[in-house]
C-alpha cells in the first residue's frame, strides 16, 4: 500500500504544476464568480441563477480536468519512458495503475474543494441559509463521485490508448451516459418492434454509467429535499462501477508489452 500512495503522491504533485489544469480550474472560478455578477439577469430568481449556473460549472470544469488528467497519466510516463524505471523497480501493474488513479482522485479532490470554497462564499454573500443546504452539499459529493467514475474510465481507456483516442473516448462514454434514458426506451417493444435492436439497446443501457443520477441540480433549485437513501445508491453503484472498470484496465494494462 505504501508503494500505492507513493506513486499516488507522486501523480498528485505532478497535477499540481501542470499549466493546463490550472489555468482550467481558473476559468471554473472566474465562472463561479461571475454567476454573482450576472444574477441580476433574473429578476426574483437570482439565487437559483447562482445555485444553476456555479453547479453547471463545478461539474463542467471538473468533468474536462477528470478527462484531460486521465487521458494523459499512462501515456505521458510511456512517453517519457519513465515508466520502464518504475516498474523495473519492486512496483507491480496493479499497484502503478491504483495509484495513478488515486492520485488523480486527490487533484480532482482538491480541485473541487477550491471550487466549493468560492461556490460557498458567493451564496453566502447572497443567502447565508444556502451554506447549510444537505442537498446543495449532496450534489456536490455526487460530482466528486461522477468525475471520480469519469477518471476510472480515461485512466482504464489511457493504459492501452493514447491520449487523444482516450479523450474522445472519455467524453463519449460521458455525453452517451447522459442518454441513458433513450437507449431505455428503444429497448421497449413500445417503441421498438425489432427484438434484436431492442436487446441491443437494453445492453448497451444496461453497460453505460447512468450520469443523470449524480446530478442533484433539480430538487436543489426546486428546495426540495433529497433522501440519504437515494444519495447512498448512487455512491454504492459508482463505487462498484468505478472497480470493475478499473478491473478491466487493469486486465489490459497487463497485458500489454512495452
């Protein structure tokens, strides 16, 4: 395990210097702050302007950090071919590849803690009440949870893919996750009468990570309340996601020769 968190320190500290990321996290509270500035452009609905647009912000930017740290930690270190030093040395695949990830878990991590901070600040200069609000701060940890499940994906993809492909790949699988409930439908002989299509459609339903469920931006801006049970759902099933996606990066990146 200490070889886990070595490499996992290691990647963590790596993030912090890369140029990209910060100038991402840059732009995500600039967007933040200027969901202060902008309310006024609903009249009597300012703060669930506030509460709309720095959600949407935290989850976008969070979401293109998760993918571009993802996508670039395997193929960057094989680049460099510093890779080849590290697992020459008493460190397995397995222990590269988790630690790897949980290094990007503690950017992403860090990165939405400054991006709460500042969403904090702006809501208390609005409406101190919303400081205390459980379901503002259960849709925050869905985020971690959804840009934790999207990094397993780009880190899993980048183990035998290059950056690029895994990118692409990365933002599919997350645009086609939010279309859960149309690959839910054509799976139904209401819609479609094809047996075949419709047991296509059910697998691929059935495959894709349900995105729409972390989102917690509805009940938020309608005041009302979500339940615990509903919230620990969600995490359980991205949990159990995020491992078995993992697995299979694991599989491939044991396989795979340098």
């Amino acid at each position: 395990m200490s070889v886990v968190w070595a490499i996992a320190k290691t990647t963590f500290h790596e993030a912090l210097r890369r140029r990209v990321l910060n100038i991402v996290l840059l732009f995500a509270v600039v967007s933040i702050l200027a969901s202060r500035l902008f309310s006024w452009l609903s009249q009597g609905e300012e703060i669930k302007f506030i509460l709309d647009m720095s959600s949407n912000s935290i989850r976008f930017f969070s979401m293109l950090i998760a993918v571009l740290l993802g996508a670039s930690m395997i193929p960057a270190e094989v680049e460099r071919r510093t890779i080849f030093t590290i697992l020459a040395k008493p460190v397995g695949r397995t222990q590269f590849l988790l630690g790897k990830y949980l290094g990007g878990v503690l950017t992403l991590l860090t990165n939405i803690a400054i991006m709460g901070v500042i969403y904090l600040v702006v809501l208390v200069f609005k409406d101190r009440s919303y400081a205390f609000n459980a379901t503002l701060w259960e849709g925050v940890l869905l985020m971690v949870m959804e840009v934790s499940l999207l990094l397993a994906i780009a880190v899993a993809t980048s183990a035998v893919a290059s950056t690029p492909f895994t990118m692409v790949f990365a933002f599919f699988i997350y645009f086609t996750g939010h279309m859960g409930e149309v690959f839910r439908q054509l799976s139904s002989p209401e819609h479609v009468s094809n047996v075949g299509v419709r047991m296509l459609m059910g697998f691929i339903y059935a495959i894709l990570p349900h995105f729409p469920n972390f989102d917690l931006r509805e009940p938020l801006l309608l005041g009302e309340a979500v339940p615990l049970f509903y919230v620990g759902k969600v995490i359980v099933s991205a949990v159990v996601y995020i491992g078995v996606v993992l697995a299979i990066g694991h599989l491939l990146f044991s396989q795979r020769e340098f």
